[in-house]
C-alpha cells in the first residue's frame, strides 16, 4: 500500500536546484529524499509523528481525526514534515504550488543539517523507520496473544508516564553504559576482597546483603528477588533520584514479560522525539533562517516575492500568549550574526559605558555566519536562550510575561523587565517544560510503596492530572504510589493506594 | 486495503462512545449542547480525551509571549488569534474541545443502552406499503449504462467454446449481440411503519422559560428515539392557554401567552389533528402532553378525561403526560389523570419533571413500555 511517491520530474530538478544553493551555504546534511502524498496521507503521517509505520494506538486515531478536521474546515493545514534519519526523509503535500514546495525544500535542508550536526541527535537512532515498524508489529503480536483491550489499556498506563525522561541519557551510550559497569563491578570487587563498608552493620549482614545483590543478576526473573532487588536498592540509595522513571520500571516492577517489552518500546521512542523536544527553538529558527536565506538570495524569481513575503510572515507571526519558536529562533541566529559580523560581543563590549559609542560599535570582525554554525552544534534551546538573549533583542522583539491575576480572573501581562524574561523562558524550557519527578524511595514505609518527588521550582503540578497519573502508576507498581510535591505554599504527598486519592500534609 | 490508521480513528471513535455513555446523564441535563449537523448528524462537544501525565498547573504556569501592551493588560486575545501557518498554536494551551459527529442511529443506541429502552413493537406494520427497486438480477435487455461486462463475456466465452470456436491458445473472446447481459431491477414491495408524535404544551402565563426549557429537551431525546425507531416520523405542535392552535417547532418553544388554560382546547385539536390526518390503524399516533399541572376548571378536566376515553386512548400507542414542576402550577391535573389510571394502566403514562436532572428519569418512564 504505497501512499507516497517519490518526486520526479521537474521536482526532482528543482531539489537538485535548492541542494546546489544548501551546498554553496556549507550545509552538511544526509541524503535526502522527498516524497509527495496528497492531505489524507500526510494527515495519517502527522498523527503518528512522521512515520508511516507504529504500533496501533487509539490516539493516533484521534489525531488524525483532529488533523482531518482541521483540514476540512480550512483551520489548519501542514506544509512539510520532515523526519531525523538517515537518509532524511520529507513529505511534500501534493496540493501545494511551485512557491510552497521551493520554500519547503529550503526549509528541510535546514532541518537536515541541524538533525546531522546538533551533538544533542548524535545517539539518536537514524534507522528509527524501522524500530518504529518494529515495535509496532511487536505490539501487534502482543495484541493478538494477550487481546487487544489488555495491551491497549497498559500503553494508557505506559503512555501516562511517557514523560518522565532524563535528558542526560541521550549520551548513553552502549560504551558508556559499559565503562559505568565495569566500575560498579570492580568496585564490588573490592567490596568482596576485604574492602570495607563505612558503617556499623555487623558483618554478618553484610555478607549476607553481598551475596544478595550477588544474586540479582542470575534470578532476576524470580519473583522473591524481585522483592530483595528493591529493598537493596532503597539501601544502597542506588535509585534515589533517579529520573527515568520507565527504565526504573522496567528494572523493579513486577511486570510480565510482555509488558516490560512494551516500556522498552515506548521508552525507546519517547527517547528519539526527546532531542526533538529540547531544540524546538533551535531547530525551527536553523531552519527557517536557511529557508530565508537561500529564497532571498538565490531561490526566488522576482514574481515570487509578494507571496513568499506573506507566506514567511504567516510563519513568523507573533502571539500574545505564547512565544513563536520560529520566530524567536530565526531572528535570534540573525541577531547572533550580526553581533559577530560586527564584533559586539566579549569584555571590551559589554563593559562600554556610551551609548553612541555601543550603537555605532563595528570592528567588521566577519565570524557572524561561522558563529551560528558553530553553536548549531553544541547548543540545545536552554543554553541558546541562556547565552545569546540580550535586552536589547527582548526589546526589538517585544517580549513580556504574564501571568494569573486571580482577582481579575484572566492571564495579565506581568512584566517587561528582561531578567525576568529570561527567567520565565529558561522556567519552560526547563526539562523539556515538564516537571522533574524523581524516584525518592522504592521501599517507602518499609512496604514497597513507591514515593516519587517532584522536584519543585515555583510552578505546581496540575492536580487532577497528577491523581489520574499516580492512578496509572499503580497500575503497573501494583502497589501504594505516593508523590511528595509543593501545592500552594504547602508540602503535600499525594497518595493513591488503590482504592482512594489522599492528600498527605 | 485501509491504512491501519482508520483501526485506530475506529477505536478512537468507540471510546468517545464509551465517554458519552458515561456522562450522558451530564449532556441530558445541561440541554443545548448537542447540535444537529444536516438531517441525521450531530456535533457532540467533548472535553479532548487526554492522556494524564504530571504536568503544570495551568493558572500557576503563566508565560511569556510577544506583542505590544502595558502591565496589567490582558493576554487572552481571541482564540483565532494564534500562529497562523506552520505554528502549532496550541501545544500547551491546555482546554481544547474536542467535536464529535454521530449520527441518529449511534445516538439513539447510547439513548436507549442507557436507559434499556425495549425496542418498540410498531402497531400497524405491514400496513403502508411502498415499491423499491433493487438491481439485484440480470436480464439479457436494457440500456449500456447497465452492462454487465464480466457476465456478458462469460456468455461469450461459453458460446464460443460450445461452437469450438474457441483457441485456448489464443483466447479472444467476442460477444456479440445476443451475449450481452445487463443490470436488471427487481421490483420490491416493502413494509413500513409511520409514526407521528403530537406535542402538546401548555403555554400560559405560569409555564416558565425553565420550564419550556425542560421540554424542548426531553422532547429532543424522545424525537431521537422514535427516529431510530421508525422509518417515518412527523412531529406536530400545539400550544395551548384557553384555546388551541397548531404551530411549529420553532413557535412551538418561543410562544408565551398570558390567558388562562384549557387542556380539553388542545386534545380537540389533537383528536382533529388525527382525524383529518393520520388513520389510526395505519399510524403509530403518541401524543405528548406537558404542563404544569393546571387547569382552570375541574370541568374541563373532566371533558378532557371524556376525550381520551373516547378517542385519544383507543387510537393512540400511549399518551404521555409529563408535569413540568413550576412556582405557579398547582399539580392537580396529574392528580386527576393518576386518580383516574392510577399506575396499572398502560396506555396512559405519567411523569413528574422536578428539574432537568430529572430528565432522564421522565425519559426512561415514557420510553420504558415498549409501546
């Protein structure tokens, strides 16, 4: 059932053209393919988040109902979608005109170049076309074994803790991950030979716990090591802190097989899109700096230029309620360009005192394009926005911040002043906008319930949300859940022990 | 083949069933928020189906955005006042509504699911009959719209091969005249049932808007219903105070008079409305009747009484009479009529509508029969 078609013909030139100009810029990007389909398929394509292939869901159903209506009624319609692998495959909408597909080929080679070069996709799995089709057949023959409703409802539960990721494991290696091993093992090495515990326990316990966590790794499977797993590891504190929720899962949760299997898929996914979520800023302002760049100086016909100026301006507006990544992320590159064509960076700079001197201030030091280029690699949106937001950026861009007035019962603008600007954007940006949850204790109270934090920097979690949430949770930990976490000024644990949510002052 | 994407919009489309089911007593009472979409179609509102994750609280979160403006000013602009283009306007937004369609049929079901409507045994069936043509024969005559090619080369080739005229080496196989078949209708006599509901409100000074809120809902889900029910349905009007007149819909739940109330007025008109119009050993005939319960005099009760003795009664499947509860309404007329057919009788249906969560409730007790 082949829905896309590769492009031919005078699309093929026109690729041929655009990859001719991404060249002369110095792009480096993977070989890239588009493909054309008409707006039913890139609908089902933008419900399953660019792959044509994943594991059956009803919420893809849903959004792809969402995205079909949006459609019809004319609400919304998508352009492009790009997808990080390799080869870099796109999808060009069938009904589009010359203009969009010449602007939208533009705009992907950007998109390429960032997936191949931002160190933060460097472990993402390029192949992930085939994982995806791979776990979605896994999950198919999970259905077929244990029924339908079953596996479904545990990908809810699953997909409830989706986000619950830690970002420092998109550096985890396979040979990281074996160097930390070695460690550990040597250092139970020592353990064993005479090396001694900083504590008073007897001697006795603690050969007897060696020989314990000895035996983790042949009886894993046994349900009674299960149970020892977790008291050593509340003991050792191993996993306290720990952020990646599903792997803790995995590793400690009484789950079958199948089900273990499922996170692991799940998991994995989540961690290919989690690149994706931390330079959304980046990513889109890479891009459509190179998508102006190249249609302005080289791509476009003269007769083009009214609509491309609409078209990128549709792309580029601004919103009062939320920042525009697009928007926010091209000027920022062309803002970073200029500043280092023009020397206004460093010491000398900063510390200049006039005005007239500061406005003026060129030292034509040229290093604005290979600066971008440099940072598009090592930077993610944090430290973009940490390093190169300027007042005077803020200003020119119009940037304020809102917040609740609850005596007025609407979002009012709060302030203009750019430390709390960059105080609010690095605030959402923070874990990819979500709230940092950590294992606290795998063994609170002695009984095997599970005590998470939420690692609170100011904002409070959505109540009913996280009740439904520790509902799910249980689910699969099969007993007592508990959050501690900060409600109104207050310290509170949320508490769900399957029968009734408490809240625990 | 269907891309497997349409399994899972199936799948997304039952839960939204399943949700509806649960909270069909919510959209029952709140009225309004169902919409007729074309003849047999409706938008259903629904809070997105999310899937819960610890995230922030929406009013603690706040943000930043850009655009001109002094502190204090509000941010909410209008909805459609988001990214235009490629932005996702709305990632994080929070409350997004989500509109469902379904049609008469699957709503109807949720309806009577709910509440475990009996399925109606129609009076009357096998009485209204009408022709259909199906094309479900061959005939070997008839326009070339209508050419039947595989059927008409299988005569060919059975021709040719019972001439020997026919070279498996070089199978070309040529129909000529007489080979050719086409399409042909059969003709088909089906059975119908008719329905035809007559409503009947009492629209003097004491019935309130509330109150006329409360039918247009309940008869909303008994419309639903009956459709679902019937291949035909008509639905009449009438209003009443001291005299009766036909209207429509429309009308129907606008009217408001002042003049006092006659509840014979509006059954005359309803027996005259039958009479002239729907033969009762044809028609399913349910006559819905909805006041406060007052009525000027004991008098007319009584002629009211005489009229659904004599007509109303022996020609209608039930008549049903549902006392909306109001400030002014005295209630007698439903002490009469349950004084008179108290519980046991049948055909004669009687329900007290507190307020709109009583509903349901009133819905399950006139739909409840089977009748």
């Amino acid at each position: 059932m082949l829905r896309t078609k590769q492009i031919s013909g005078d699309l093929l030139k026109l690729q041929k053209e655009i990859q001719g100009y991404a060249d002369d810029y110095g792009l480096d990007y993977f070989p890239q393919v588009f493909e054309m389909c008409d707006y039913d398929t890139i609908n089902i394509l933008a419900a399953q988040g660019g792959f044509p292939k994943r594991y059956p869901h009803w919420k893809f159903g849903m959004d792809y109902d969402q995205m079909s209506k949006g459609y019809r009624y004319g609400i919304q319609k998508i352009y492009e979608m790009v997808i990080n692998s390799d080869p870099c495959y796109a999808y060009l909408l069938e009904v589009n005109n010359w203009l969009d597909q010449k602007l939208v080929m533009a705009h992907v080679y950007g998109h390429n170049d960032f997936f191949k070069n931002n160190m933060w996709f460097s472990n993402t799995n390029r192949k992930m076309m085939d994982v995806m089709a791979n776990n979605g057949s896994k999950i198919r023959r999970y259905m077929d074994l244990y029924g339908v409703d079953r596996v479904e409802n545990f990908i809810d539960q699953v997909l409830s803790l989706e986000n619950l990721l830690d970002i420092n494991h998109l550096f985890e290696t396979s040979e990281v991950v074996q160097s930390r091993k070695e460690k550990e093992k040597k250092f139970l090495e020592e353990q064993d030979n005479g090396g001694y515990l900083v504590d008073d326990r007897s001697q006795a316990l603690k050969s007897f716990m060696r020989s314990k966590s000895r035996s983790e790794n042949d009886r894993s499977t046994d349900e009674n090591s299960h149970e020892n797993d977790i008291e050593i590891m509340a003991e050792k504190n191993v996993v306290k802190g720990q952020r990646d929720i599903l792997k803790f899962l995995i590793e400690f949760a009484p789950l079958e097989e199948w089900e273990a299997n499922i996170i692991g898929c799940l998991r994995e996914e989540a961690y290919y899109f989690l690149p994706q979520r931390i330079t959304k800023i980046m990513n889109e302002g890479w891009a459509s700096y190179w998508h102006s760049t190249i249609m302005n100086n080289k791509a476009m016909d003269s007769s083009e230029f009214i609509e491309f100026a609409d078209k990128h301006a549709g792309v580029m507006a601004m919103s009062k309620q939320q920042i525009n990544p697009y928007k926010i992320g091209i000027e920022l590159f062309r803002d970073i360009e200029f500043r280092w064509n023009t020397g206004r960076f460093g010491k000398e700079y900063n510390e200049c005192t006039n005005m007239v001197e500061k406005e003026n201030w060129d030292l034509k030091t040229n290093q604005g394009r290979e600066k971008i280029f440099t940072l598009r690699k090592s930077h993610n949106d944090i430290s973009f926005i940490d390093e190169f937001l300027t007042p005077e950026f803020c200003n020119r861009m119009k940037i304020f911040t809102y917040k609740y007035n609850p005596r007025s019962k609407r979002m009012e603008i709060d302030s203009r002043d750019f430390a709390a600007i960059k105080q609010k954007m690095l605030t959402q940006l923070t874990n990819f906008g979500s709230p940092v949850i950590e294992i606290e204790d795998p063994n609170y109270k002695n009984r095997k319930e599970l005590l998470l934090t939420h690692v609170h920097y100011g904002v409070d979690l959505d109540m009913e949300f996280a009740a439904k949430t520790l509902n799910n949770l249980f689910k699969i930990w099969k007993r007592p859940v508990n959050i501690a976490t900060k409600y109104e000024d207050k310290e509170v644990i949320l508490a769900f022990d399957g029968k009734e949510m408490k809240a625990v002052s | 083949m269907d891309h497997p994407i349409k399994r899972d919009h199936a799948r997304f489309k039952k839960i939204v069933k399943g949700k509806l089911r649960d909270n069909l007593r919510k959209y029952i009472s709140e009225g309004q928020q169902i919409i007729p979409k074309g003849s047999d179609q409706f938008k259903i509102p629904m809070p997105s189906i999310d899937i819960p994750r610890f995230k922030f609280g929406d009013k603690s979160e706040g943000g930043s955005g850009q655009g001109e403006g002094q502190e204090g000013d509000p941010v909410e602009g209008q909805p459609g006042e988001g990214e235009p283009g490629q932005g996702e306007a709305g990632e994080g937004e929070g409350k997004k509504e989500l509109e469902v369609e379904m049609s008469v049929d699957d709503l109807a079901q949720i309806l009577g699911d709910e509440l475990e409507l009996p399925k109606i045994e129609p009076k009357g069936k096998n009485k209204l009959s009408s022709t259909v043509d199906r094309y479900t024969s061959i005939g070997t005559v008839g326009p070339d719209s209508l050419k039947h090619l595989k059927r008409t080369y299988k005569e060919a080739l059975k021709r040719q091969v019972s001439m020997g005229v026919y070279d498996p080496k070089n199978p070309h196989v040529v129909p000529i005249r007489k080979d050719f078949r086409y399409r042909s209708a059969d003709t088909k006599i089906e059975m119908e049932n008719a329905a035809v509901v007559i409503y009947m409100m009492d629209v003097s000074g004491s019935m309130g808007e509330e109150q006329k809120e409360i039918v247009r809902t309940e008869s909303f889900w008994i419309n639903l219903w009956l459709k679902s029910q019937y291949k035909d349905i008509e639905i009449r009007y009438i209003i009443h105070d001291a005299t009766a007149k036909e209207v429509d819909e429309d009308t129907f739940f606008r009217t408001r008079e002042s003049g006092g109330t006659l509840i014979s007025s509006a059954f005359k008109l309803c027996k005259q409305i039958i009479e002239t119009d729907y033969n009762p050993a044809e028609w399913n005939i349910y006559p819905f009747h909805f006041s406060d319960g007052d009525n000027w005099s004991a008098d007319d009760t009584k002629t009211c009484l005489q009229l659904l003795d004599d007509f109303l009664l022996p020609c209608s499947n039930m008549f049903c009479y549902g006392q909306v509860e109001s400030r002014y309404g005295s209630g007698q007329f439903y002490k009469d009529l349950s004084q008179k057919y108290g519980s046991k009788h049948d055909d004669v249906i009687l329900s007290k509508i507190k307020n709109k969560d009583a509903i349901l409730d009133s819905i399950k007790e006139f739909l409840g029969k089977g009748k």
